[in-house]
C-alpha cells in the first residue's frame, strides 16, 4: 500500500500549479510518482503507471483549473475548438503506442522534451505571425502531435500548447488558460488508452495502468488547490510568469533525467 499522506500532498502541489501554469500538473505527478509508486508496482510498468494515473488525474484537476479560468474570461474558447479533433486522436494513439516503449526510453523522452520546452521560454523565441493567421492544417498538426506526445509523457499538453499559443503571439496569462481547456480532451483520451492497454497485458495497479489509490487521493486534493492557482496566475506579472514557468520545467526535466 502506498502512503496516502504523500499523496495528498502531492496533489495540493500539483493542484495549484496546474491552475497556475496551465499545466495539468503531470509535470509534477508524474516524477512524483515514479518515487512513491516505486516499491509497489514493478519497474518495467512504472513509467507506464505514472504517466497513466497523472493522465487520470488531469481529468479532475482541469475541470476545476478551467472553471477558475473560464470565470476570468481567459480562455480563447476558439482555438480549443480548433486543437481538440486531432489532439484527441493524438492522446489515444499516443497511450497506445506506450505499451511498445520501456521505461528508459519514456524516462529520457520526458525529460529531453521538458528541458527543450523550457529553453524555447526561457529565450523566448517566437513568430512574427499571430495565431489567428495559421492554417487549418497547422492546428490539425500541432493538435495531433499535442495529443501524441501529451500522452505519451503524461501530461496535460499545457507544456506544449502553452509554448505555441505564446510563440504565436498569444498573451501567456491567455495562453495558460487556454491550455489548461486543452488538457482535458487529452486526459481524457489518454486515459481510456493506459485502461485498455494495461488490462491488455494483465497490470494489478487498478484500472488498467491507472493506479486508483494514488488517482483519488491526489485528485481530491488537486480539485480543492487548482482554483487558487487560477487565481494567482491572473495577478502575476506576465514576463515572470513565463520566467517561472521555464525554469519549473528545466528543473524537473533535469530530475527525472537523473532518476
């Protein structure tokens, strides 16, 4: 059994940062766990577990991230619209390609796309186009490779949806509202993957490669600290929080880079 006061904790934690940042707070979950899961599920279906419950947990975290934002009118319900076909197609697939990489291989995956991602925000580097100016082909691209990779790293795609709405010219406090929206069609979609591939091969974690102890315990938590997020990301300081949202991802990457 995996202690639950660690949990909890981690899903205050994971909770507010993802109504921060936008990030759905597998960012957080997802190393975390790899940690407090380790003496309870094998290694060669830790990662997959890890990635699966924080995909599970993105689920409740962004229903209440997006409420906290959508009462701020932050989130530009256009550009969801036009992300959330292919990125769900993308989360699927993403998941069920999962159960064919091993746990190095995710290991390093994630922690080279957290280090990338956070380069690109640190420097700042962006387009001198708008986002209202791409094609339909763009959003159908970018949302499946969202949706793909989302899945695949056990995150809410804030960290990629994020980057590319502020590197086309979209404000970052709407931007991590916006991505905050986008990370629930991809939960939900990489979800019901991690449920049908882990009862494919026969895991013991709960539903599928969805560890449920650790799914309701930080879930609750989360729920209850996402607001609070939401609402200090609008009372921050824009530059600093593009600043602080890089840097928060270079230190994770680095982390799970050496685990």
């Amino acid at each position: 059994m995996v202690e639950i006061v660690p949990l909890l904790l981690l899903g205050v934690f994971s909770g507010f940062i993802a109504g921060l940042l936008g990030v759905g707070g597998g960012l957080i979950i997802v190393p975390a766990l790899l940690y407090l899961l380790a003496g309870d599920i094998e290694q060669s279906m830790l990662m997959h577990s890890a990635i699966g419950t924080a995909l599970a947990v993105i689920i409740f975290t962004s229903l209440s991230s997006v409420w906290a934002h959508h009462r701020h009118g932050a989130i530009y319900w256009r550009y969801f619209i036009k992300l959330m076909p292919s990125i769900l197609l993308g989360a699927f697939s993403g998941a069920i390609i999962t159960q064919y990489l091993s746990f190095d291989f995710l290991r390093i995956f994630f922690a080279i796309f957290e280090v990338t991602v956070a380069l690109m925000m640190w420097f700042g580097i962006s387009t001198s186009g708008h986002a209202d100016n791409l094609s339909r082909w763009v959003w159908l691209i970018t949302g499946y490779l969202i949706g793909l990779i989302s899945a695949i790293v056990g995150i809410g795609g804030g960290t990629m949806s994020t980057p590319f709405l502020t590197y086309n010219k979209v404000d970052i406090k709407n931007a991590i509202a916006t991505s905050a929206a986008i990370g629930l069609p991809i939960a939900i979609a990489g979800s019901i993957g991690f449920i049908v591939v882990g009862w494919r091969l026969n895991t013991t974690s709960g539903l599928g490669f969805i560890h449920t102890e650790a799914l309701l315990s930080i879930s609750i938590m989360s729920v209850l600290f996402a607001p609070l997020g939401a609402k200090i990301a609008h009372s921050v300081d824009s530059k600093r929080l593009k600043k602080f949202f890089a840097l928060f991802l270079l230190l994770l990457g680095v982390w799970v880079l050496n685990f």
